[in-house]
C-alpha cells in the first residue's frame, strides 16, 4: 500500500512479448494521458524485458510522458514473479495514483498479484474509466479526483462505479477494444528512465521449459461485419446458419456468452465485456438478448440489426434495425437476399 | 509421501438462466430465485487434485467460503471423491472484495497446515475477475501458476506444468508448493460416484444439524438443543460425516482484512441503465422486408 498522493502520476503496464507492444496497451495509453491531463499530472509506463527499448518511442508517441524502462535478460520472457517484482518496486519508489493493465491473459495473471502486494484495489474487466468524486454516506467527507472504475454487474442491466479512496494505487484492468486506439503522434517527446530491480532466489524460481504461440485465428476486432449468434440459435446445428451469413456477407462469427457456453462455438468469438469488444461497420446480433454485459462489448458498432422475436429483448434498445421473429427463418432470408443483390 | 491438495471452491448463482422470472420489475436480478451451482471451473479444479491424488497417493482438501448454504458444493465434492471439507462461514466475512476474500482463504489455507498444491478454478462467473488465486498465491508466500492445461510432469517436489496463454501455451517447472488456477478445457471432471453420494449425503456441518435439531423440537431449551447437536456431531464425526465448519476467530483471521473494512474497492453506486430508446427501423420479417433492408445497407456502403 502507498498513501494517498493526489500528485501521483497515471501509469499503463506496456505488455510486450517477442519484443512487440500489445495493442491494449497503446490502447490504454491514449486514455491514460487523458486521465493524467484531468488530474495534471504526467503519465507513465512500465515496460520491461530484454532489448525493447525501441518500443519506448511508441509509448511516448501514444501519449506517455516517462518510460520506466527494467532491461534485464531475466526478464525477456514473461514470468509472473519477476515482473511482480517489477511493478512493486517502482509503484513503491514511485508511487503512482493510478495503475492500468491489459486484461489479457498476462495483465489479468500479474495485476491481481501486484494488487495483493501493495495491499491495494484491483477492478476487472472495466468498460469505463473517469475521474469523478466520492461522498462517503457515513462520514460525510468528500474525496475528490477520484478513478470512478465502471463495469457492468451482475444483476440484469447495472453498470457499477467501484472507487477505491484509501489503499492506493488504484488499480483497472480494462479489456482489449474496450478504450478506442488512438493514432500515435511520433513528434511527442518523452523521457526513458532506465530502472535496476533487485530479484530474489524466489522471484526467479519457476522457470520457462517451453513456449509455443500460435497466430491469433479469429480477428473480430479488425472485422468490418460481425454476424454474432446467441442461445436463441438453439443448437450447434442451427449455430451454421450463422457461418454461412457470415460466409455469404463476408464477415466475422461473433457469439454471446450463452451461445459459447452451450459449445455452439469457441470463446474466442465471444463478444462482450469478458470476450472481446467491437466496433465493426455493421453488428447482425441474431437470438442473442442484449445483457447488459454483451451490449458492453458492440454498442458502439456504426450499424447494429437485432433479430429476436421477443420484441421487448433489450437488444432493440441499442438496434438500428429490428426484425422480430425466428432466426431460424430470417437468417436464411438474409442470405437469399446477400445472393440476389 | 504423496501430495496434499487444497483445493477452493464457490457456490455462484447460475448466471446461464437469468430468464424471465428471475427478472425483476426493474430489470434487475432476483437473486433469490436465480439457482445455485457449483462454479464451473472449480469442478475443473476439484478434478486436477483428485487426478493428482490417484495418480500419486497424498489427499484432497476442499474448502469455501460463503453463507451456510454453500456447504452443497462441499457435499458434491466429498461425493466425488474428497477427503475431507471445511466451510469457512462468518457474518464478519460479507461484503469482501477479492484482496479480503483471498486474505481470509489463505487463513484457511493455513489453518489446514501442509500442502504440496493449492487449486482454484481460473474463475467463478459471477463475476469473471480471476484475481482470488494470484492473490491467494501472493498471501501464502508461494508461485503461481495460473490457466493450467495439464501435468506434464510431478517428480521429487518439483512440477513442469503446461499453462494456457490464450494465444498458446507454455511449460513451466515450479518447486512445491505452487497456486494453480484451472481452466474448463484442463479435464472432463468426474461425476459423483453412486456410492460416495449414498454415503455423504449425510455429511452435515454443525450450522446444518442446529438447524435440525430447532426444526425438530422448537420448544425445546436452549442448552437441550445445544447438547443435542453436540451429540449428533461427535456421532457423525465417529461415522466421518462431519464437515468442519470454521469461523475467522477460528482460523485467527485479522478482521481489519475482512469484509468490507478489508476491501479496498468499494461500490460507489450502481446505475439500472435505460436504453435510449431512440427506436429502430422496424423490418417486416419477410423475404421483402429483408431484401429491402440489405439494399439499403449496400445503398448507404456499410455492405460493400
Ligand atoms: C461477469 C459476467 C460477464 C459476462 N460477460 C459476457 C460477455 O462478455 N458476453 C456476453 O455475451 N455475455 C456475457 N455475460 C452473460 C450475459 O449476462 C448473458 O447471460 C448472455 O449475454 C446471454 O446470451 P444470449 O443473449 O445469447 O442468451 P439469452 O439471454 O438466453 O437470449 C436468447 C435470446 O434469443 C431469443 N430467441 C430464442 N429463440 C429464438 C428464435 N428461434 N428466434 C429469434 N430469437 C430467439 C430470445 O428471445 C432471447 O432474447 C456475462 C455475465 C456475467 C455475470
């Protein structure tokens, strides 16, 4: 835990593997800056490894006012204690206000273990991050300038504030295409602050064996038409006609939770606040509801259709155009008429 | 020898059928009428320990923490093969946030005393944060290995492990003890065992009995139902149907980590949101209807 330090600067973890920045990451940046500029104060990221600080100059181009650079060949591939270790000791000597992570598979293994650490608040899988204030009901004191962490909750159509007014940093994570990427500005400078970290037999313990990566299969957030299926589809069967809208319009599967979770499809198609967040050209949600959690991910298409034939689903409310009936029946229409134009 | 594991477990809500009658006027969920299951990923968790313990001798721990009722998912454990059950359940405890819940579990932990392995499942789906096990793994002191595929190898103490990296997957080797996290694809759990199940259902903690006995004789005294619970329990703890049942004293928790004075995030308010109904097109669900709408999309250039 640090104290409270309303000078503290806004930093991003900046995820790297083989020597190339995640996206989220520069993603985070464009927002970072945004919130350090509220607050005025500067914005920082954390990046660590082996011989990447050429990536530095992307950081900065994406709005980061100091690089907090840990070149270490111990570091050249991700292990959950080292960089723990990393990002303790700077928040300690440094003691930001904010820390930000990716919530990918990296961010979401060593943010909760930093958090545990430093003794402070962590929030997943946020959909919004702004700077607001906090009246405690009890003892009527205002804390102002606060990292109002929004996210959808359990519970039908509720989006929650989650503050954390005294065990600092304050601590997100925030899924990939949730913060919308900004185009780099390569004349913004910045400076490289190159930190030595002190490791322990421990932090080293566990060791790589073997790595093995594989392509990214399905893009859906570079997809400019995304046809998404839900329960309603029924049936993995029926989950085909999906593919061939899909095939036919030339876009990308999405699914909801629900369709993932009945094996209809991968989870690497699931749209939505703990799948992946789009903003494609066209958005076709078919027997899908609109939870709240899966509008979280694709209310910002440019053109949403919703198919449903239950006219009050809420996914109407976020829709350009509604069909209300059987997917099973409209699917196939929209195809023949794909076909025909 | 063998391994001892710990393995962690949470009753949720099942999240997959808020359906209509679990929906409140408000569009908010009726908690109460949303059944309970058991996580699923934990069963994945549950799974990798037993794997462990036939495969290599040693025992299996399960433990939760939540109000009395999730002592359900410690029974559907013991009947699919678990040693032993203990349920952390205390009014103190409400309200925790991860950083509290990890901190009371690793009381627990330690309570318990040795082990080789800690299991949680990745995540629980009421809320999809999977930040109870790192910072489980943190507050015990020990490595972590989160997104377990499969043992690759379990030799002398020392574990090569093959872990999930969503775009991939890596090996890695960690000395025991070691914080596992499990993912759903890891293994297929096993069911109950018929026989385990005709034993076990019996198992009760002690909160289940004092509810009993009340049922049974509401007029009875306070200390003559007490020294009947007491007997039904050393009875049941004779036969191996006890489960044990822990309070934070009981596992000298520090309550200023607990509940909500131990949780860092709070909730600053939550929000019902109303979708602006700016309305839609409404599209005739007709072979016209349809026809008419994709021209206009290729007419406006969102179809190329
Ligand atoms: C922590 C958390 C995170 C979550 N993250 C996500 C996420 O990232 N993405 C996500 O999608 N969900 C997520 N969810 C789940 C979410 O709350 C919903 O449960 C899920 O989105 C529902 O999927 P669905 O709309 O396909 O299913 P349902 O809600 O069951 O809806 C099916 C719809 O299909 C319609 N239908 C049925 N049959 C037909 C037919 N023949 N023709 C036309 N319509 C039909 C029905 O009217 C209904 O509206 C999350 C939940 C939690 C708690």
């Amino acid at each position: 835990m640090i104290d409270v330090n309303p000078k503290g600067e806004v930093w991003v973890f900046a995820e790297q593997e083989d020597e190339s920045l995640s996206e989220v990451s520069l993603e985070l940046c464009g927002r970072a800056r945004e919130l350090a500029d509220t607050l005025g104060v500067k914005m920082g990221a954390v990046l660590a490894g082996w011989n990447v600080r050429e990536l530095s100059y992307r950081l900065i181009a994406h709005g980061a006012d100091k690089v907090y650079y840990v070149h270490d060949t111990r570091l050249e591939n991700y292990r959950t204690q080292p960089y723990a270790r990393v990002l303790c000791q700077l928040v300690t000597k440094h003691t930001p206000q904010i820390v930000i992570f990716g919530a990918t598979p990296m961010g979401r293994d060593l943010a909760p273990r930093v958090a545990s650490e430093m003794k402070a608040g962590l929030t997943a899988d946020c959909t919004d991050l702004q700077i607001g204030e906090y009246t405690d009901v009890k003892t009527k004191q205002t804390y102002r300038n606060l990292l109002l962490q929004i996210r959808p909750a359990f519970g039908g159509n509720i989006i929650a504030t989650i503050i954390n007014y005294d065990r600092w940093p304050q601590m997100a994570t925030v899924r990939e295409g949730v913060m919308a990427m900004r185009s780099g500005d390569p004349r913004r400078s910045g400076e490289i602050i190159e930190e030595k970290i002190e490791f322990n037999d421990f932090d080293l313990a566990v060791k790589l064996i073997e790595k093995h990566r594989e392509p990214r299969k399905v893009n859906l957030k570079g997809a400019r038409v995304i046809v998404a299926g839900g329960a309603g589809l029924g049936s993995k069967d029926n989950f085909k006609l999906i593919h061939d809208l899909a095939g036919a319009i030339g876009g990308v599967v999405g699914a909801s939770r629900a369709a993932v979770d009945s094996g209809f499809i991968g989870k690497e198609h699931q749209v939505g606040q703990t799948g992946t967040t789009v903003r494609p050209a066209l958005y076709i949600a078919c027997g899908i509801s609109g939870a709240v959690q899966h509008r979280a991910g694709m209310e910002e298409s440019a053109k949403i259709i919703a198919i449903n034939w239950d006219k009050e689903a809420p996914i109407f409310g976020v829709a350009h155009y509604g069909i209300v009936g059987d997917v099973n029946k409209i699917v196939p229409m929209m195809i023949k008429a794909i076909k025909q134009r | 020898m063998g391994y001892n594991c710990v393995v962690c477990v949470k009753q949720v809500p099942d999240t997959s059928s808020i359906t209509g009658e679990a929906m409140k006027a408000d569009g908010t969920v009726n908690r109460a009428a949303l059944p309970t299951i058991f996580n699923p990923e934990d069963l994945n968790a549950l799974e990798a320990a037993l794997a462990i313990r036939d495969e290599f001798g040693g025992a299996v721990t399960v433990i939760t923490m939540g109000p009395p009722a999730a002592c359900e998912v410690l029974r559907e454990c013991l009947y699919r093969g678990a040693d032993r059950a203990i349920l952390i359940t205390d009014r103190r405890a409400a309200a925790s946030d991860t950083l509290a819940t990890s901190y009371i579990l690793s009381r627990a932990v330690r309570t318990i005393g040795t082990y080789d392995f800690v299991f949680c499942g990745r995540q629980a789906i009421d809320g999809d944060t999977a930040q109870v096990g790192p910072q489980l793994a943190e507050k015990l002191g020990v490595a972590q290995v989160t997104y377990f595929e499969r043992l690759v190898d379990l030799r002398d103490r020392t574990a090569r492990i093959r872990r999930n990296v969503g775009n991939g997957w890596e090996v890695l080797e960690v000395r025991l003890p070691v914080l596992v996290t499990v993912i759903d694809t890891a293994n297929v759990p096993r069911p109950a065992a018929a026989r385990r199940a005709m034993r076990y259902k019996r198992a009760r903690t002690a909160l289940e009995i004092a509810g009993e006995v009340k049922k049974a004789t509401p007029q009875a005294v306070e200390a003559e139902t007490a020294r009947e619970v007491d007997k039904r329990l050393e009875a049941l703890q004779a036969q191996g149907l006890a489960m044990e049942q822990w309070n934070l004293d009981d596992i000298q928790a520090d309550l200023s980590w607990c509940g909500l004075a131990g949780s860092p995030t709070k909730v600053h308010r939550v929000q019902s949101i109303v979708l602006t109904k700016e309305g839609y097109t409404e599209i005739a669900p007709t072979q016209e209807g349809v026809s008419r709408m994709i021209h206009e999309l290729v007419v406006d250039r969102t179809l190329g």
